[in-house]
C-alpha cells in the first residue's frame, strides 16, 4: 500500500519540490516521518490523524511511514499537512492514483479538516507550476501570482477528497484581481527647502547611488528618505513577480501585494542580524535586505544599530544577492537594493553653537559604529542642515516628486543606452570608457588620492557620481572638473563641525 502525492517546502525565498511518499504495511502501529523533516513537519502526524477523523475518513491503524523526497532539503513548515493526508488516503484505496498524478496539494490542516494558508504560498506553487495546484481559501492570491491559471481552492479535507472522487465539481474561482496596482506616494514637494539634500536624492535615484544623509533631528532626513521610491522607476513586470515571491515568503499571514512601486523597508534599529540580513536556524526566511529588492532600504539613527550588523551589509551592496549559509544548508536570496541611512552628528545630536554636550571621546566612539569599508559603500554622503524658521513658514513649494522622477528617467535612459545599466553598478574597465575624464577633473581627483581624503573604492564611486550628474545636466561628453568638484561635496566626512 503505498502513494505518492506531489507538494512543496520553503527554504529561503524559493519553493523545492517535495514527492510525499507514504507506505502502510505490517508492524506495530506507528507514524514516522523520514526525509529530514523539522519539528513542525513531523508534528502533522497530529494534525492529519484529526483532521480525517474529524471528516469522517479513515485513518489506518497500521504501521506507517512518510517519507518526503528528495532527501537532501531540509524540510519545514505545515505546508505538507494536505498532501500526507491525501496520500493516506490513496495508500487506503480511498482515491485513485490516476487522479493525483497531475495535482500537487499546498495547505496547513487544522484539527477540524480545514484548510489554512502557509507563509510562502507563492514560491511554493511557482516549484510545481507544471501541476495543478489545491490550496487554502486565503492562499489563492498568492497562488494566481505564481500559476494564474491552475489553482483551486477548497475549504475543508472533506470538499477536497470529494472533488478528487467526482462527487462534486471544484469550486469556482471568485475573480482575483492579480494586477499590479498603482500606489500613491510621499510628494518630495512636502520637503521644506533642502536644495542641496534634494539634489542628492535626484542623483542617488539617477545613478542608484547609496546614500547618507548627516544632520540634527528634524532637519528632514527621514521624510527625504520615505519620497526616495517615488523617484525611482516603477517596477517592471518581472521585478513586481520577483518581489511578491519575497515577501510572500517572509509572510506568515500568507497576503501578499502586488504593486509597481519599489519597496521602501525601514527596519527597526533593534532588529536582529537574522532579521537584516535573513536566515535563522531551521526557517531561512528572507531578511530585510530581500524584502527591499528593488526598492530602497533606510535604515534609520544608524549609529544605534550594532556594528556587526552594518558591517554585515558590506557583502549585499556589492553583490546584489544574500549568502546564508548553515550547517546542512544555505541558500541564495535576492538583495539588489538602494541603501539610504541617516544619523545625527554626534550622540546628543545639538548642533546649536555652544549646545553641543559631547566630548571628543564620546564622537569618537559613536562615529567608530561605522566601520571605513561600510561607509565607502555610500556614493554620497551628505549634510542635512537644519531649515530656518523662514523656510519653514515659507508657502512656496519646492518641484514635486512628477517633475524630479522626470529628469531621473530621462538620466537613466541615457545611462541605460549607453552601457546597459545605472551607472553605480560600472566597473573599474566601463568607466574609462563611459566617463573619460578631462585634465581637469584628473587633476583634482589626483590631489584627493594623493591627499589620503579617497581610497581606491571611492576614487571610483566619485567618476560613477559624476557621470550621473553630467547625465542629469545633459553633458554627454567627458566628465568636467565641475562635475568632479559636486560629487566631492557630496562625499563629505563624518563629522562634528563643533568638534572640527
């Protein structure tokens, strides 16, 4: 008496294939789950037995063994709890094998036969998309997401097994609006002033430049920060797919949204190492870092989150993707996002003339939280001074988040024409023959070399800050000595200026 029902686990942000073998022989009655299942996995022996007890189907009483292939995946979650169950049940000759064969089963069973969405509903039927898949009411979003045309619903074990012995027809799908939607967002014209500050945020959405911003609380910062996604470009077909497979597979509500604006994340400065960069012990599940592909990650009083963590970000924003590894699995997960974080000068955050309380000692030390390698991952830093009483009573305002996204597609365009990409992501070779520079700007990059004020990663990320400039100011030529100059500025050192 065996069976063999097809289903699928979570691991990181990708759903694997799972076979769910069951086999009922002689032997002592028991239950056994092989096939490295985790705490969760081998607790559906539970779940399944009151489940088809409480449906009036029958649990055998016989020697039983559940293996779920392929081995080499560790196996998590109760997303398998459906397919045991209906595999028990061709094992008994309750259903025919020939019925299943093209369907695989994605649901938690409650004691009570019904059915309950999982987290990552979306990456799992994306696995067995070849499948027609049967998942919780409150998971077919997610599923139409992955497979639009091949999911069914059904709310109890009992519907399900009735659907599979063609006593009733499977329930008709009510419309699911799977579209992406339009968003409004934060309107950067709400911004008081901030000239210089508001050009930095129309490079860093040109040129997908990292960003950080310095200055006294309520200067702006944050609300800089939140209009940054209304600058970018929306979110192409594949990246909104790729974003729902991450967040619906961070999720443990099982919703999962779709929408053509990036994603904006700011994480909590208390959150753990596993929560940025994702993983943890059993479940590797997507961490900030994923949740904000293609969009804008902000991470907010930087100086609060723990050293390890920031440092810890250093392989991300190089890469694109996540690493997480353990030690009977790792996984790769998508993390191509745009950093923005802000801070205040110093710990007491005074920037009044004399207000100031902090030592040397006490700026030194808030400022060694950001490690030289983390900070030269940020293409701009800049000052965010705060704004005069006059500006802030001030009822003229500034260009709205339409006009200012304008100019960043346009310099994006040309970018993309020209080599293919942003231009953050040029290497060392691309710059010298994207953004040549006149003998000018290689004079007064050759002074900072010389002068110890750039290291070789920010020599480069200066020519890539400069070519989007000249972009942005429709110079298709070599790169000026005025270009260079700006993109200095805009590099300016962590400091006190009460403290200089």
């Amino acid at each position: 008496m065996f069976a063999a029902i097809n289903s699928a686990v979570l691991l990181g942000a990708q759903g694997h294939h799972v076979t769910v073998e069951a086999h009922i022989g002689m032997g002592i009655p028991g239950f056994t789950v092989v096939g490295l299942p985790d705490e969760a996995c081998r607790e559906s022996r539970d779940r399944v037995r009151a489940a088809l007890l409480s449906n009036d189907l029958p649990w055998p009483n016989r020697r039983i063994t559940v293996n779920l292939a392929g081995a080499s995946v560790r196996k998590g979650g109760a997303s398998l709890d459906l397919a045991i169950a209906i595999a028990l049940l061709v094992a008994q000759e309750e259903i025919a094998p020939s019925v299943v064969a093209d369907l695989a089963f994605l649901a938690e069973l409650g004691l009570d036969g019904s059915l309950r969405s999982t987290a990552g509903t979306a990456p799992l039927v994306a696995s067995v998309s070849d499948k027609t898949v049967v998942v919780a009411p409150a998971s077919l979003r997610e599923a139409l997401v992955a497979t639009p045309e091949h999911a069914f619903a059904e709310h109890s074990l009992r519907d399900v097994v009735s659907c599979l012995r063609g006593q009733q027809q499977w329930s008709q799908r009510q419309a699911v609006d799977t579209e992406v939607r339009v968003e409004n967002v934060p309107d950067l014209a709400d911004v008081c002033g901030q000239p210089w500050a508001r050009r930095a945020l129309e490079v860093s959405a040109a040129g997908h430049h990292n960003v950080f911003l310095i200055g006294p609380p309520g200067a702006g910062k944050s609300m800089l920060a939140r209009r940054l996604p209304g600058l970018l470009p929306r979110l192409s077909p594949d990246e909104a797919f790729e974003v729902a497979m991450v967040h619906s597979a961070a999720s443990p509500t099982g919703l999962v949204t779709s929408s053509d604006v990036p994603p904006f994340r700011a994480p909590h400065h208390s959150a753990s190492l596993a929560a940025i960069i994702g993983g943890g012990t059993t479940a590797m599940r997507p961490g900030e870092v994923s949740l904000a592909s293609h969009g804008v990650l902000f991470l907010d009083e930087l100086g609060e989150f723990p050293p390890s963590v920031l440092d810890a970000l250093r392989q991300p924003l190089e890469d694109g993707v996540v690493h997480v590894a353990r030690a009977r699995h790792s996984v790769t997960m998508p993390a191509r996002f745009l950093l923005v974080a802000a801070t205040n000068p110093c710990p007491c955050a005074n920037t009044a003339p004399g207000a100031c309380t902090c030592s040397h000692s006490d700026i030194r030390r808030y400022h060694r939280r950001f490690s030289g390698p983390f900070l030269d991952r940020f293409d701009l830093r800049v000052t965010v001074e705060a704004p005069s009483p006059a500006t802030l009573l001030d009822t003229v305002r500034g260009e709205s988040t339409a006009v200012v996204a304008h100019r960043v597609a346009r310099a994006r365009q040309v970018a993309t024409t020209r080599q293919g990409h942003v231009n953050a992501h040029l290497t060392a070779d691309e710059l010298d023959i994207h953004a040549p520079l006149t003998d000018g700007a290689r004079h007064v990059l050759m002074g900072e070399l010389e002068s110890s004020r750039l290291s070789g990663r920010g020599y480069h990320r200066v020519r890539r800050v400069a070519r989007t400039i000249a972009d942005l100011d429709g110079h298709v030529g070599d790169i000026t000595e005025d270009h260079v100059r700006v993109a200095l500025l805009m590099r300016v050192t962590l400091r006190n200026p009460l403290h200089a």
